[in-house]
C-alpha cells in the first residue's frame, strides 16, 4: 500500500494537480486497490480536522491579515528606522527589525512577504539594487515561522502528538530566531559595505525613539500578552489565537483607526482560504498516515535506518538532506503533514529531544521557502515587487547559507534550541 500511495502521489502531483488532492486521490486508489472498506477515508478525515488545536490555525492567520491591515507594519517601521535607520545598511537593517516585529503577530511568512514587499521595497529600491532590496524583504519575511507566534509550529505540534506542546515550539524559536535576526543584519552590513551603499536615515536621538516606541508599545505589547499568556498557562495556544483577534480588531479599529468594516469581508475570505488549504491537507494527508501506519512504515523504516546508523546526531544531518530535497519541490505544509508522522517517532527512538527535532525540522522547511523551484516566499516578493525571478535568487543564497549555518549550530548545540523551553517546563 505504502508503495502505491508514494508512486500514485508523485505521478499525479507531476500532472500538475494540487497536492491535498493528489494526496486524496492516491490514497482512494490505494485502498481500493487494496480491497479497505473505502468507507474509512471521510471518517479518517473528519477525525482529523475536528480538533480544537487546530483551530489556532485559522485564528492567528486572521489576526495577522487584522493587525497588517490596522497599519502595524508602519510604525513597526519608524520605531525601527529610529533605533538602527543611521547606520551602514540602515535601511536594510530596518527592514530585518520590522520582520521580526510582524513575525510575532502573524506566525506566516506568505503574509509578512506580501505586506512588506508593497511597502518597503520602493523605499529600499532608492539605495540598492531591486534584486538586493527584495532579498532583504524575502529573508525578513521568512522570520515569520521562526519567531513565535507560528502556524507552522502549531502544525507540527498537532501532527507530532502529545510529545511535543505549542508552547514548547514557541519557545524553541526564540533564540534562533534571533540569532538568525542578528545574523541577517550583520550580513547586510557585510554587504552594503563591499558594494559601496552609503548611509541613509536621520541621525540616532532618543527623544525620537522613546517617541516612535510610545507609539509602537500597542502593537509590542501584543506578543507580550499573547505568548505570554500561552507559556503561563493563562490559557491555550487555541484560546491566546482568538484573544489576539479581539486585540487585533480593537486595534484596528479604535487605536490606528485604519480598519474599516468594509475591510473585513476580505479580510476573512483571506484567511478562510489559507485556513481551508491547511485543513485539506490534514484531511487527505491523515488517510495516508492511515494506510501507511497499516503497512507498518514507520517500523520498517525504523529499521532501515538503525541498520544504516545508530548515531542520532547522523540520522538529523538525513533528515536535513532530505527535507533540503523535499524543501525544494513541495510546500511546507504538505511536507509537514506527510513526513511529521514518519520521521518523529523515529526521532524519538534515537533519544533525540522531541523539541529539538521539532525546531529543526521546521527550520528546515523554512529554509525551502527561500530556495527555488517551489519557494513559494519567492514568489510572493516577485508577484508583489515585479522583479525577475532570476534576480531574486541571485541576491538571496547569502541569506539562505546563514540560515543553514544557525540550522547546523542548532543541530550541534541542542541547548540553544532547548534551554529556554526546558528552563519554562516544557
């Protein structure tokens, strides 16, 4: 079954149909060939997605489209430009700042990629060239799933089980995060520097930035409430997504006073769609963890690869070169639902710590998001920015090596990933 379910999704998902159906349609075939009572596939699926921890998903997709549209990113901005705008590369440096701010209200990259490709790439544009300023805003947006709040955490919790918390993900994230912020900075410092980019911006005062951070306290406090709430167990990760769209609303509507009524229609068919293509694919993928864990796949590729290694530390650099392989050719959220099953068990039995894993897998994928043919951020700042793609990934592979390089320190030194969660309970 296994067999027919991996050559029967390959082949149709190369005739160009999208991945939750492919995964739908090779699993049909596959039972039905099988001779399975095809009446567990919509009883596998609807146990799959009548979850509550799900339900985050949606929420915190929502309160990233509220908190962009109540005008966040702009004083995200000027808080930033007031803190590190006169400096080598300021501007550059300006935009990494205002990623990592987005990241902790929207937990995607696609999002933060749409929004600060519209507004930062003209301004960016006027000092480097369109293929650097839009590697800039790529590398920034793709902080989106490191920095918590992340859907993509919350997804590979829910598929991992009850060994891995979405509060121990969060907090997994952290110092990552901003190694991989800090190290995107000093890159373009690097940069600018060789390629000769002077300096632009006003001159650092404090007046200006206490001023820029009174204004921007709102929107940090966000995070700080909503995180915060998570790991103290105020209330669930479920329960935190939907206080942040009560927050983002109130925000919106009564202290930027940029969201309108009228706004909102779009606003939620945005997030229903994102929300409805995660969930076919939990649907579809869930009946293929089912013929799979009926074929025994996970025993028997557990034991192939104890046969090749019994290192754990091997057995994370196989999985990193798979998931750069996978990265490169299927969306993150099929892969998380296809392989979170198969690979974290094993994980498990290696003795690897299940956050660990977890963090590296997700950065991992993060990392496919940047890397040509199928990264899709990339193709988000082109469809935004107009510039040829080509001109894009020249510029990008600089940010795409760091992030490999904190990836591999990540994998070498667990405790950057795991100390904090560990030091908070988890």
């Amino acid at each position: 079954m296994s067999t027919l379910v991996v050559i029967g999704f390959m082949l149709i998902a190369l005739m160009g149909l999208p991945i939750a159906f492919a995964m739908g349609l090779s699993a049909i075939v596959a039972i039905w060939l099988s001779g399975i009572d095809i009446s567990i596939i919509p009883q596998r699926m609807m146990y799959s997605v009548n979850s509550f921890p799900l339900m985050a998903i949606p929420f915190f997709m929502l309160s990233g489209e509220l908190m962009i549209k109540a005008g966040i990113i702009e004083r995200l901005i000027s808080f930033a430009n007031a803190l590190v705008g006169r400096v080598r590369g300021g501007l550059a440096h300006v935009t990494m700042l205002s990623g990592a701010g987005l990241a902790t209200v929207s937990g995607t990259a696609v999002s933060d990629a749409s929004a600060l490709s519209a507004i930062l790439v003209p301004s960016l544009s006027k000092i480097y060239d369109k293929g650097f300023a839009t590697a800039i805003v790529a590398a920034a947006a793709n902080l989106g799933p490191i920095i918590p709040p992340s859907a993509a955490m919350i997804v590979y919790a829910f598929m991992a089980g009850p060994s891995v918390s979405v509060g121990g993900m969060f907090m997994a994230g952290v110092v990552p995060g901003l190694l991989i912020t800090v190290g995107f900075m000093l890159l373009c410092s690097w940069i600018t520097t060789k390629r000769g980019w002077s300096t632009t911006g006003e001159p650092f005062q404090f007046k200006r930035l206490f001023i820029e951070l009174r204004r921007s306290a709102i929107v940090l406090l966000m995070p700080l409430i909503i995180i915060g709430g998570i790991i103290g167990g105020a209330f669930t990760a479920t329960e935190g997504s939907a206080i942040s769209v009560v927050y983002a609303l109130i925000l919106g509507f009564f202290i930027t006073r940029t969201l309108k009524l009228s706004d909102l229609p779009r606003i939620l068919v945005r997030a229903a769609i994102t929300t409805a293509v995660v969930g076919a694919l939990i649907a579809f993928a869930s009946v293929i963890t089912y013929l799979m864990t009926v074929d025994l796949m996970p025993q028997k590729l557990s034991q192939l690869l104890f046969a090749l290694t019994k290192d754990p530390l091997v057995y994370l650099i196989l999985v990193a070169l798979l998931l750069f392989v996978v990265g490169m050719f299927l969306e993150s959220n099929s892969a998380y639902i296809m392989l979170v099953p198969l690979l974290h068990p094993i994980a498990l039995q290696y003795g690897i710590d299940p956050l660990h894993f977890g963090f590296l897998f997700v950065l991992n994928l993060v990392i496919g998001m940047l890397t040509p043919p199928v990264g899709v951020v990339l193709f988000v700042v082109c469809g935004v920015t107009g510039v040829r793609m080509r001109e894009l990934v020249a510029n990008i592979w600089p940010f795409v090596a760091l992030m490999y390089a904190v990836l591999f320190l990540c994998m070498f030194f667990p405790a950057i990933v795991t100390t904090l969660p560990r030091s908070m309970g988890y």
